[in-house]
C-alpha cells in the first residue's frame, strides 16, 4: 500500500499552505511575522557534548535565507513573512562536527495565540520537527514543492512506528516521495546488534533519537552509523553478522 493510500499524506491543499492563503495573509513587506523561535534542550544522550551550539536557519521577511548561532534550550527572536510556508532548521554541531538537526515548519507549527493577542507569536522546535523540515528542505532544493505533503504528520507517524526516523534519511525519504515509491511501512524498528565501541569515550550517537552508548556498547541496525565526542568521531559499519569495521577522525 503506498503512503499516498495509507494516509492522506500528500495533499495539493495542506494545512499549510490553507494558512498562507487564508485571508489577510500577504507574502509582501507588510505581512511581516515576528516570531520566537525556541530551541529544544539537549538530548540526554549527547550530555558529553557539553560545547554544542546550534545554527538556526530560516528565511527572513522577503525570503532571504538567514542564520544565526544559538545555544540548545535558548531562543531566538526572527521576522518571516506572515503566512509563508516554510521549514526552520537548527542544526547542532560541536567543534564543527554535525548532528541531526531540529526543526519546524511554519506556520503549521505555532503555539496557539495568547489571551488577548498579547505577545510574540512562538514557534517550538523539536527533534521529530527537525526530520520533517529535513525533508521539505531536501524536497525544495531538488525544485520540488514541499508543501504538496503533510511532512509533519510524515514525521510523527515515522517516530510512532520506529525509535529513530533517521533509518531513512531525510534526503532517501524526500527522493521516495518524489517517485511516489514511498510506503510508510518502511518505518519500522530494525534487528540490531551489540557493538562494542573503542575508547576513549564516551560517544554521543549522531541522532537525537537513539540512546547513549551504555559502558561503551551500543545496539546498532546494519547499516553506517556516526558517533562524536568531544575530540572526534567514529564511523561503524555494521553487516548482518555484526560490526565490520571502525573509522576515527
């Protein structure tokens, strides 16, 4: 059954884009939207990356692309146009080394209005949020429009059916919709095995999704998977008999 039939994920007149054309919307100098934009804590399993700093990217009021650096946890203040769909990402990084970012799509993503329309409007980011902006942004920069797709509920259906919606990368799962060979039964938890990582550590797993290493042993799906510490990171490449080999750098 493809996704298409399972759930009505794409639609040609999603919630967001319904926001953008409601009335009164305006994509123009005067639709501008002021936004708090907040950025999630730190996952626990990367509490041994204690110099983690976010880049926050969004487009600015008049679709500039903008960035800004920020600390996990914190805020940040920022001006859209009002109505616009589009996807924010944080990406965090520690000595120049990233990890799966967070993320949210606007405007579908905003707090509801305060008591009496006081205030600035916030918009929350969050790790499942981060994979769906992934996605969108995987999907426009091939010329494609992401906004044909409900991303947000791709991304919570995917974390309902697997611990970690990174097993399919933003870039493969954007590709898949675009050939329309996407099944949300890909989703699902793999085998794993255990893998007795190499010193020194400790390791942080690049995915906010999956749990820190336990006395250095992780349970890992075949595949690559990508650690970092505060000194480097590893590459494990794992087969269906167990790990066959470690990268350093």
């Amino acid at each position: 059954m493809r996704l298409t039939t399972a759930i009505p994920l794409l639609s040609l007149a999603c919630a967001s884009c319904s926001a953008a054309s409601g009335p009164g919307s305006s994509f123009g100098p005067l639709g501008r939207h002021e936004l708090v934009l907040v950025l999630p804590p730190s996952p626990l399993a990367w509490a041994c990356l204690p110099d983690l700093r976010m880049v926050v990217t969004w487009k600015a009021a008049g679709g500039q692309l903008r960035s800004a650096s920020a600390i996990p946890g914190s805020t940040l203040r920022v001006e859209v146009d009002r109505g616009r769909p589009q996807a924010i990402i944080a990406l965090p990084s520690v000595r120049g080394r990233a990890l799966m970012p967070a993320g949210a799509i606007y405007p579908e993503g905003l707090a509801a209005p305060r008591p009496g329309g006081k205030g600035v409007d916030e918009l929350t980011l969050d790790w499942t949020g981060g994979y769906a902006a992934s996605v969108a942004a995987d999907l426009e920069g091939a010329g494609l429009d992401p906004w044909a797709y409900d991303l947000s509920r791709l991304a919570r259906e995917a974390s309902a059916r697997c611990s970690d919606p990174w097993l399919i990368p933003s870039l493969e799962a954007a590709r898949r919709l675009s050939d329309l060979e996407f099944r949300i039964d890909a989703y699902k938890e793999p085998m794993r095995s255990p893998v007795e990582l190499p010193g020194p550590g400790p390791w942080a797993p690049e995915s906010p999704f999956e749990p820190a290493p336990e006395s250095f042993t992780a349970r890992l799906p075949e595949g690559i998977c990508r650690f970092l510490n505060q000194d480097g990171e590893l590459i494990v490449a794992v087969g269906a008999d167990g790990p066959s080999g470690f990268v350093r750098r």
